[in-house]
C-alpha cells in the first residue's frame, strides 16, 4: 500500500519494521553533494542510488527503474538535459519524474529544463528544505497517480461485475462513478495548486497560458499580458529570520498580491519566491498600470506574528500575441525581462524586448561553442611581454588565453570570459591556461633564448581561486611541467580575495610557501584599499589600465598613480602598469619610479612562437 507521501506502509505488528518511502536516484559528478543529498533523503526514510555521471546514471535506472530522479545539469560527459530527454523518449521511463539540480540560475536555463521534460528545477546551493519540499511533492504526485489509476482499475472490474446485474447494481455504479470523478477532482486539485498559499502551481499557470494562447489562435484580436514576479533579497529575509518566517511572508505576499489584482487575473506561485501573473489584458499601458500598483504596495511593510519585514519585487512583463506558439515562451520572455528589471536595480519593471531573445540565444550558443572549444583545442595562449621600466627589457611574460572559433575567429575574451565565469567551465579554463604557461615558459628556459630570468605571470579567476583543492592542483601542474614555483606569478584580484578575507589570507601563504610569486591584478578597481594588503604576503600590485589611460605626460594628470606606486614601495611591493600606449605614458611611470610596465606600447599579446621571436631579438625599450 502507497500512503499520501508515496511511502510503503505494512500491517501493524508487534515490531517496529522500517518503512521505505520510495527508491530515489541521484546524478551528480560532485561527490559531496551526492553524499549530502543521501544523507537527507535517507534521513526521510527513502531508498537512495547514486551515480556519478550520466552513464552510470543510465545503467542505474536500466537495471531498477526509480521513483524520482534528481539529476545535476552540468556534467562532463553527458549533461542532465540529454539524459532527460533520453528518458522521456523511452516509454518504459518516460513517467519517471525528473528534478534538474543547477548552479545556473538564468531563465532561459530554467524554461529549458522545463521544456526538456523536467517536473521540477532546484538552483544550487540547495536549500534543505526546499530539497526536501519538492522532493516530497513529486513522490505524493506519483502516488497520487498510483492511487487514481488503483481506483480506476477498482472501477472498471466493478463495472464488468455489475453489468450481469444491471438492473440490481445501476444506483450503485453511478454512486461509485461519481465518487471517482469527485475523487480525481481533488487530486487535480492537489496537483495543480501550491500547497503553501494555496495558488495555482506552475502546471496549472502553463495550463491556463495554452488556453489564452488557443483564444488567440481563434480571436487574432484577444490579447494578454503576463507578468514574472521576484522577490528581492528574500534569500536574506530565510537565512536571517528562518524559513518558517519566509513560509508566513510568502503567503502575506501572495495574499496582498491577490487584493490588488482582484478575480480578473489569474495569480500563481512558480516556485520559490517567484510568482507569475496572468492580466487579462493586453493593453501596455493598462499592464503598466497594474504593475505600478503592485510596486507601490510593496513599499509598505509586511506584519508577520513578530516580525516586520520589507521586501520589493522585479517584474517583467510580456504581452501575449499570435507569434507565440508554446505557453513556455512567453513565461520564459516574462522571467528576461524580469532578469533585466533586477539587474537594473530591483523595484522595477522591464517590458520584454524582442532583442533580449535573440541576445540569450546568442549567449547559448556561445555556451554551446565554448564547451565545445575546450574539447576541440580552440582555445590558444598568447603572451605579453613584462618589460623593467628602469633597464626597457623583457623580465616576463603575461599569459592571455584567446579563442580561434571555427566560424567567427578569434572572439574576444570579453564575450566568452563572462559565459565561462558563469556556468564553472573557467575553472576548466584556468587550470589549462596555468599547464600551457608553465610548460611554455620551461621550454624557453631549456632553450636558454636569454640569460636573463623570465617569470610568467599567470591569472586566477575568482572562482578558481575558491576551490578547495587549487595548491594540489598547482602542485601538480609545476611537478608536471618541472618549472621552478620562483618564475610562476599568479595574478589575483582585490574582489576575489575580499570575498573571503579570511581563507585567502591561509591560501595565499600556502602559495608563498611554495616560493610562487603572487600579485593583485586590476588594483584599483576593487576595494580600492591598500590598509588590507598588510594581511596578505603580496610581491606586486598591477595598476588597472584604467589609471595609466589617464596619464598624458602631465604630472597634473597622474591621478593615484604616484601615491600608489609610493605606498607600495614602502610596504615592499613592486609595480607593474599595464596598459601602457604612449612613450609619454612610459616616460612619467620611469618618472614616478614604477618598477614594470606592460602594454601596446612595448608590444601587443603574442602567439608563443612570435613571443619567442621576441625574446631572441632582445628588444629595448
């Protein structure tokens, strides 16, 4: 027998017998949250499976087919979007409901994990109990399913039973056919609302947006709007006050929301803090209008049992119209806009732009580009040359990663950087670019281009600089390429250090230990403080381009540089100016006693053979 949460139940007995909630695999490459989630889950008395990627994943469920699937996105061999739509293409495993589990938290990555057959999304980091919560809601929905079609199969033989005594059993067939409809009226009723404030669901809200899209199809002059709400900083109003005081402000938002809109709109819980409107008009001006009353009541207050607490929306809205085709489009193009609202500064509303569409599409397949160019060697080094202010020679190298894409060329770093920072794949990225400049800068030595000793400096993004095991992985690389730790100089900026002070204080010592050189990249641009450099063993500040640019040979014009390149000086730190252009430029950084200086000037990034070309040809500036 299958209880309301999907658990097994058995008779009483005299002994206590462990009660099996439902059998749950989990697909993720990282084993930490595999444990994690194993743990709760078997904490709630389910039976849990791991796989470690999409292929065992695979093998798992061919061999035993699951209740629920929780299934990472971004994986190496095969990635959850493909392994969910191989399960929905197979009908022994179509019914399977499948929660994807995500670091991306873009919108158009949601609409696609909804339309690739998910049941449900949940952003990493996770939060427990919403773990728990949706885990919990998919399995009552399968046994709910179970349910309906036991009494389905009740039913039928009831019927077969009755129909060779009709005339005695004709009352009570209709009795019991009309207990199966208000029974399958319930559990649509359950399965189609949010069981927290008692809105309709996400299902339910696709559902009605397919009807007002069919009244399009048959009226081209019927019109609709819809509008994607986000709490801002609700995450903050949970980790502070605690969930149970996040449940009481979800449901005085959605209460305060459904008096402002009144029976004429629909009004829907997604999932999370985020809720979705259905406007029965497609006036802009009346949208707008509407939207403008939601913001205003949100500037007021809401009174929980003992707390007070303020909070502001982001809207985005779109305006339904024959063009769309799915109900999922046009939600997908309310959450862009809605994205572009809270990027703009929260409290705000955004009307979805067609453009927006097309610039996410074009990020995607630049996504789809880069994943491909890491495994397709696309990716080159180039390096630009470090130059002694005082003497006007080489003393190192920056490494520069570039992309050479098959189609468009070379892109530029500021196009693909950002995607690669977003979805992890920079981590990837940075420990290759770390190999190739090591092993490079080791083959210039062997090859004894110059007599002069040659360091490489090489930058560590933020989120390289956060993984737990980046000495070991540092360690490796220099064992592998046998360069000395002295000639490597990673580059870190102010931002990625001062997110955790504490921790890169215990790292960036692990790698003074190492003799690696170390350097706070684009100074300036960050905290902007020198007081906390005392708490790091830090060997060189780069001043950011941003600051040289501003340099045209006046002392008057200089700005911080002199006082930085001082200060720096007396903490026994040495100073390279990058994006050095103009021989002016150059003469007043040898003026102010700036130690090192990059840029066009000197020379532009190189491939590694014109780079050697250089070194050969002993330049002096």
């Amino acid at each position: 027998m299958i209880d309301s949460q999907g658990s097994q139940t058995t008779p009483m007995s005299d002994h206590p017998v462990k009660v099996i909630r439902g059998d749950i695999l989990i697909v993720d490459d990282t084993p930490q949250n595999l444990r994690l989630l194993s743990d709760i889950l078997a904490q709630e008395a389910y039976q849990v499976r791991q796989a470690l990627s999409g292929k065992m994943a695979l093998m798992a469920i061919r061999a035993v087919i699951p209740d629920l699937v929780l299934l990472d996105i971004m994986m190496p061999d095969m990635d959850g979007y493909t392994i969910c739509q191989m399960l929905k293409a197979d009908p022994t495993t179509a019914h399977i409901p499948v929660i994807f589990l995500s670091a991306l938290s873009d919108g158009l990555d949601k609409a696609k994990a909804f339309s690739m057959g998910g049941a449900d999304y949940i952003a990493k980091p996770f939060q427990l109990e919403e773990v728990l919560a949706r885990v919990q809601n998919q399995m009552a929905l399968r046994a709910a399913e179970l349910r309906n079609q036991q009494l389905q199969d009740e039913l039928e033989a009831r019927v077969r039973e009755r129909t060779r005594q009709l005339e005695i059993a004709n009352q009570e067939l209709c009795r019991e056919v009309l207990e199966r409809k208000l029974l399958q009226n319930k559990l649509l009723e359950i399965a189609h609302h949010d069981p927290l404030t008692g809105l309709p669901n996400r299902v339910l809200f696709i559902e009605q947006l397919r009807q007002a899209l069919d009244a399009i199809a048959v009226d081209a002059t019927t019109r609709f709007s819809v509008l994607f709400l986000d709490c801002d900083r609700f995450k903050i109003v949970n980790d502070s006050l605690g969930h149970f005081v996040g449940d009481q402000l979800l449901i005085a938002i959605a209460q305060r929301l459904t008096n402002i809109l009144g029976p004429y709109h629909t009004l829907a819980r997604l999932s999370g803090d985020e809720f979705a409107v259905l406007l029965s008009t497609g006036d802009t001006d009346r949208a707008i209008a509407i939207v403008e009353q939601i913001l205003a009541a949100f500037t007021q207050p809401f009174q929980l049992e003992q707390h007070e607490v303020f909070i502001t929306v982001s809207i985005g809205i779109a305006i339904g119209h024959a063009d769309y085709r799915q109900p999922e489009h046009i939600l997908r193009d309310a959450d862009m806009a809605m994205y572009r609202a809270k990027a703009a500064g929260k409290m705000q509303y955004q009307i979805f732009d067609p453009a927006l569409h097309e610039v996410a599409l074009q990020r995607l397949q630049l996504e789809i580009d880069l994943r491909k160019a890491i495994y397709q060697q696309e990716l080159v080094v180039h390096y630009q040359p470090i130059i002694a202010m005082h003497t006007g020679r080489i003393v190192g190298f920056e490494s520069l990663v570039r992309w050479l894409h098959p189609q468009r060329g070379l892109v530029s770093p500021n196009m693909f950087i950002p995607i690669a920072e977003e979805t992890g794949l920079i981590t990837q990225i940075g420990y290759w670019v770390l190999h190739h400049s090591c092993q490079q800068l080791r083959q210039w030595q062997d090859e004894c281009l110059t007599e002069r000793p040659l360091t490489m400096s090489v930058n560590l993004s933020a989120r390289q600089f956060a993984q737990p095991d980046l000495v070991e992985k540092i360690d490796e690389i220099l064992a592998e390429t046998q360069l000395d730790p002295h000639c490597l100089k990673l580059e870190i900026t102010e931002s990625a250090i001062m997110e955790n002070a504490q921790a890169a204080a215990v790292l960036l010592q692990k790698l003074r230990a190492r003799h690696i050189q170390l350097s706070i990249d684009d100074f300036g641009t960050g905290y902007s403080s020198l007081s906390y450099l005392h708490s790091f063993p830090v060997d060189t500040l780069k001043i950011d381009r941003s600051f040289v640019q501003q340099m045209d040979g006046k002392s008057a014009d200089s700005g911080l540089v002199p006082l930085i390149i001082n200060i720096a000086h007396k903490m026994g730190m040495n100073v390279v100016a990058e994006g050095i252009e103009t021989p002016e430029q150059s003469v007043q950084l040898k003026g102010f006693n700036c130690d090192f200086g990059q840029g066009f000037l000197f020379s532009k990034p190189l491939e590694s053979e014109k780079a050697k070309n250089l070194i050969l040809s002993n330049p002096h500036w």
